[in-house]
C-alpha cells in the first residue's frame, strides 16, 4: 500500500477511537430509567434511557470492531504487508461491528431481558457496553453463532437450491 494511503487510513483509525469514545461518554446514562438531556455542537437533546442503551450498545460493538482492525492495521503495516485490497474493510469494519452488536443487543433485550414493567431498571449500561463491545471484537464468531441459532430454529425439511447459488462460482 502507498504510503499516502497507509498514514490516511492510520488517521482514519485514529480519529475512529476517538469520535466513538467521545459519542459514548456523551449518551452514557446518568441515572437509570430517567430521561436526560446531553449538550451536542449543534445543540442539546433528551433521549431515553431505553434509546441512551441501543447507542451504547450500537457504539461499544464499534468500539470493539475497532479494536480488532487496528490490531489487524497495525500488524499488516508493521509487517509490510498491508494492501489495498483490504482498505473497505478497514473503512467498514466499526459500522459492522456497531451493527452486528444492536442486533445481538435486541435479541437478548427484546426475548430475555423483560423481566417486568419496568424493565429498564433492571438493564445494567456496563453489562450492555461490555456485551457489545465483545460481540463487536469477535464479530466473526457472533455472526456463526447467530447463523446457528437460525440454523437450528428455522430448519426446513430440505435445503432449497438456487440457480444462482454461491457454491462454486463458475
């Protein structure tokens, strides 16, 4: 990879970190279950604590893809061998992992956090970033686990083949 295009993506990484850190300081939650208002640069909002921790988790699974792509940047560059071919992946990565996180963030909130009325009493800001965060890190394995899950919950009698099916390209 040209060296321009390495020292970009490096200060795309670098600014990554830190734009998510800050957006997660921000939308942390102060109290549980209260409505609170949060200064922004283009003004002040109130988000719910409900919403407060579809961000977190959102942001922490960003968090934790960007820990893995600036290992892999670092490793690849240190090694000389960092290509171009990787460069959407890189670019792509925290959105994938912010993604990847909300979804296993609904599962578990939407089948086997609601415990009650007020369910949000009981859902821990800490918890919620730390299972992000992880699924965010090891977006690979969540993504297997999640696909056998469906695998196992949505099997059909037989496995339909499709005319243009990915098995083997020609």
């Amino acid at each position: 990879m040209p060296e321009a295009a390495q020292a970009l993506l490096g200060g795309y990484i670098a600014v990554t970190f830190g734009l998510l850190l800050y957006l997660l300081v921000k939308v942390w939650p102060l109290t549980a279950g209260a409505l609170e208002t949060t200064a922004a640069p283009w003004g002040a909002f109130t988000l719910s604590f409900e919403i407060r921790t579809m961000l977190i988790a959102a942001l922490a699974g960003g968090l934790g893809a960007y820990v893995h792509l600036a290992t892999s940047f670092a490793d690849y560059a240190g090694n000389e061998k960092l290509t171009m071919n990787w460069m959407w992946w890189y670019l792509l990565r925290p959105l994938a992992g912010s993604g990847l996180a909300l979804i296993v963030f609904m599962v578990l909130r939407g089948g086997f956090l609601s415990a009650g009325q007020d369910a949000s009493a009981s859902v821990n800001p800490h918890g919620v970033a730390a299972l992000a965060a992880l699924t965010g890190l090891f977006s690979k394995q969540a993504t297997d686990k999640l696909r056998e899950t469906f695998e196992t919950l949505f099997r059909t009698a037989s496995q339909t083949q499709r005319k243009d099916g990915l098995d083997g390209p020609v």
